[in-house]
C-alpha cells in the first residue's frame, strides 16, 4: 500500500529518501562499529563509523531505490584476517546490519502507533505534526522491516550471502563466489521486473505484524 501512495504522490518520495539515506546509513555504520569491536578498524579508518549518508550513499543503488523501491549503499570494507575468528567475526559483522534495521523498525512503530491510536484518521494536512510523523514511522517502519529481509537474502553481495558463506567449507566458498557477479545481476533484473518484491513481501508482511502485535498492545496501555 505504501509503495502505491509513492507512486501516485510523488512528493511523498521526500520521505522516503529521508528515511532511505538515515536507515541505510545506520545499517553501514553498524557493519563498521561491530568489525572495530571485534579488531578490524578497516571501515573505522575509513570513516564508516557514521550516519552520515554522504560516507555510505552508493549513487547506483540510490537511483535503484528511487526506481525500484529497493536499493543499497556502499559495502563496508572489512578484513577478516583482524578478527580471532574468522567466520565468527564474518557472521556477526553481516548480522549487525540486519539486526540494526530491525531495531530501527521498532522503534519507527512506536510513533506509527501512537499517531495511529490517537489522531487516525489523520486530518488533510501535509503540515500537520501528526501527518509529518505519520509519514516519517510509516515509511520508516515498511523500509527497515524490507532492509532486513532483503539484506539476509543468501545471494552476493547481500549480508545473507556472506553469512551463509562464512559457514561454507572453504573450497565450496570459492565456487559460491565464482558466481558473485551474476548472481548480482540477477539480483537486479528480479528487483527492477518486481518479482524479488513479491518473493519477499510475504515474509515482510509476517515480521511487519510480529512487531506490531507487541507494539500495538503495550501502546494501548499508554494512550
């Protein structure tokens, strides 16, 4: 529904970058704060560990967003060798951007239910306080919930893949990624043609009404 209202109300797309360019950005830094801790300061000499959009905007996966609705930023250079273990550091540094998006998530449904709660339906005001937060969590919400489903996907160069690799023996690692660039450009054509959205959708739409199940309960509590 949401991808609906952008293409019939192409200001709404102001939101939606906003939203893209914070939350993409947070799923990058958290990729670069969890490697430092672990002992690479790859990304950290890099200045990867930000929010700044401009240290992760990736201009082709940008324009993807805005043409596909899904998108990415720039990978965060690691170097596993830094970590005492390897595969153990590769999973947890992958899982770290997921798991920061779900976050996000959570916390964009907590104002998304409360404007909903209180003020639903909204008055017709784009100016209004209660429309501006409504836009920003709803948008917020759908986007984070869609990064961490998208993101664990196990096909290169998505944080699924490196996580499912990590757990490979090393001579089948080097065959999965003998296939990394096509499997890229599958992984495009299926998000531009619509069918990565349909491939995904139903498990968005399960965790979106997961985390709104335990939001919306404890919201009523309060409102």
């Amino acid at each position: 529904m949401l991808l609906q209202q952008l293409e019939n109300s192409p200001e709404l797309l102001i939101y939606w970058f906003i939203v893209f360019a914070f939350s993409i950005s947070v799923h990058e830094s958290a990729h670069a704060y969890i490697a430092y801790r672990l002992g690479d300061s790859t990304a950290k000499d890099k200045g990867r560990i930000t929010i700044d959009p401009l240290k992760h905007l990736d201009l082709f996966g940008t324009l993807m967003m805005l043409i596909s609705f899904i998108g990415w930023a720039k990978p965060v250079p690691i170097n596993p060798s830094n970590f005492k273990n390897k595969k153990i550091g590769t999973i947890l540094v992958s899982l770290a951007g997921p798991l920061s998006n779900l976050i996000l998530a959570i916390l964009f449904a907590i104002p998304l239910t409360f404007v909903t709660l209180k003020y639903y339906p909204l008055e017709n005001n784009p100016l209004s306080p209660a429309v501006i937060i409504y836009n920003f969590a709803s948008y917020g919400f759908v986007m984070n919930i869609a990064l961490a489903v998208f993101n664990l996907l196990p096909l290169p160069p998505l944080d699924g893949s490196k996580i499912f690799t990590a757990v490979l023996p090393s001579k089948y690692y080097f065959k999965v990624m003998q296939y990394h660039n096509a499997t890229f450009i599958i992984l495009l054509l299926l998000s531009y043609t619509g069918w990565l959205g349909r491939i995904i959708t139903p498990v968005i739409d399960g965790m979106q009404s997961a985390v709104l199940s335990v939001i919306i309960p404890i919201m009523k509590l309060i409102v």
